[in-house]
C-alpha cells in the first residue's frame, strides 16, 4: 500500500503535513513516494524525506513542464545536484515531454534533449524512471526505447492505443483517481496485467478539494472493480509491485 506518486512538499500540505502522514499510516500507508518536479522544490523535499525517513521517499528531476523557466546551464548544475545526491532518491523523475503546455518547437527540442540526458542518468545511477508524458506519449515512448530505458514507469498513463508497447517494453503504468471519469485509463487499467500498476494519487491535485496519499485505497478499489479482481488482491499487488519497482526492500509486507 504504497503511494508511487504525489507532491508533498506543495504549499496545500504546509498548514497539516505531520497530520497528513499520521493519517496515512492509521489507514495503513507503509510508504508514501514524493516527487520533487521543480528545483525551488529541492531543499525542501529532501528536508520532508528526512523527516519522515523510511516513510517518504523521494524522486526528483526538472519536469518539462518547467523547460521554458531555465538556461541550459541551470538545467545542468540541477543534474548533477541529483547525481551527488543519488543516495536520497529512490528514482528520477517526473521527467519527459509535455507538449500541452509547452508549444513552441525550440522549446520542445530543448524537453527532448532534457529527457534524454535525465534518461541517460538515471542508467548511470542505476535508478527507476517515473515518466510525465501529456500530449506527447508516442514521442516519449519512442526516446525511452531508443535510450534503452528498462525500469520505467508511465505515470498517470491513458494512451491505450500504446498499452501493449508498454507491456512488451516490461514497464509499468501508475493510475490514479482519474480513473473515476477517465475511459482511457480505464481501458489502461483492464488491458495491463496488475503486476504492472502501481497506485499513486498526484495530490495534492487530482480530488475534488485537496486530495492526499489515503486515496489510493479508492484507486485500488476502482481497478478491482475494472479488472473483476478482489480489492485485498489488487490492494497487496500494488503494494509488492511498488516495492519492487523503487527497490524499496526496507518496506515489509508492503
Ligand atoms: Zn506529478
């Protein structure tokens, strides 16, 4: 019962984080994944990991999202801050393409060579990829597969014409409550096999209101529900899937 994919460290946790953890492990969260998407977010993600060792853990890359706000130069020294502080992270990531929000070409071209070189470090280190691809899936797919990408996975993934690329890739899909309005994920969800989903929440975004790790028990519920499976089997899959994914061995009876 793992959280794979949330945002801890966001400004609508400031007011109650200790409570919101201490939630999460009375409904029985072993371990929450926090993703560090933006370099202002570093030093406090990292702090929020401390805090909470061995409860979070923590991901982190430039999201390309992000691609226009930096100089190549800036984008290096966060790289290499990642790989000095390697030890930290248990993957890297959010990275990828996002061609929703980011439309101009120089700018694209500048998010693919970012994803290769976060691609080519995560190799290096020898750390799992957690993938953010909008209006961009095949592209990014297609960069993964010429990189040579191994351990990956597609977060909050709904391009379903490319669930059997995924599969035969071996990688693995994060779904989350977007499955509750989403037909395309809902198809992702039936179509690969539950040794590859991993549960993760996005929040605080993706609830009405403020969402948090604890909604994962609803994300699992749905799967069940879409695959005809029993909530306790999802549930404790899930829950090995991420353990083994993020090598997260500390975790027993995840
Ligand atoms: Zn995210």
């Amino acid at each position: 019962m793992i959280d794979c994919h949330c945002h801890l460290e966001q400004p609508e946790f400031d007011q109650d984080r200790d409570e919101v953890i201490r939630l999460c492990r009375e409904a029985g969260i072993k371990a929450i994944v926090t993703c560090c998407a933006h370099p202002r977010d570093w030093e406090k993600s990292l702090e929020i990991c401390q805090r909470y060792q061995g409860f979070v853990f923590l991901t982190a890359a430039l999201h390309p999202e992000f691609i226009e706000e930096f100089s190549s130069q800036q984008i290096s020294g966060f790289l290499k801050k990642l790989e000095e502080n390697a030890g930290k992270l248990v993957g890297i990531g959010e990275t990828g393409l996002d061609f929703y929000w980011v439309k101009d070409e120089k700018q694209r071209e500048r998010q693919e060579g970012l994803f290769r070189e976060t691609i080519r470090l995560a190799k290096r280190l020898g750390k799992p990829l957690v993938i953010h691809a909008r209006d961009a899936v095949e592209p990014a797919i297609r960069i993964l597969e010429e990189e040579g990408a191994k351990r990956v996975c597609m977060h909050m993934f709904g391009a379903n014409q490319l669930t059997s690329r995924v599969i035969e890739n071996g990688w693995w899909v994060s779904l989350n409550l977007i499955l509750e309005r989403s037909k395309k994920h809902r198809k992702v969800a039936r179509d690969i096999p539950l040794e590859r989903i991993l549960l993760e929440t996005d929040s605080p975004w993706l609830g009405q209101g403020r969402n948090d790790p604890r909604s994962i028990r609803r994300v699992a519920e749905l799967i069940a529900e879409i695959k005809k499976l029993e909530f306790q089997e999802v549930w404790q899959a899930c829950g090995r899937n991420a353990v083994e994914f993020f090598d997260l061995q500390q975790i027993s009876s995840p």
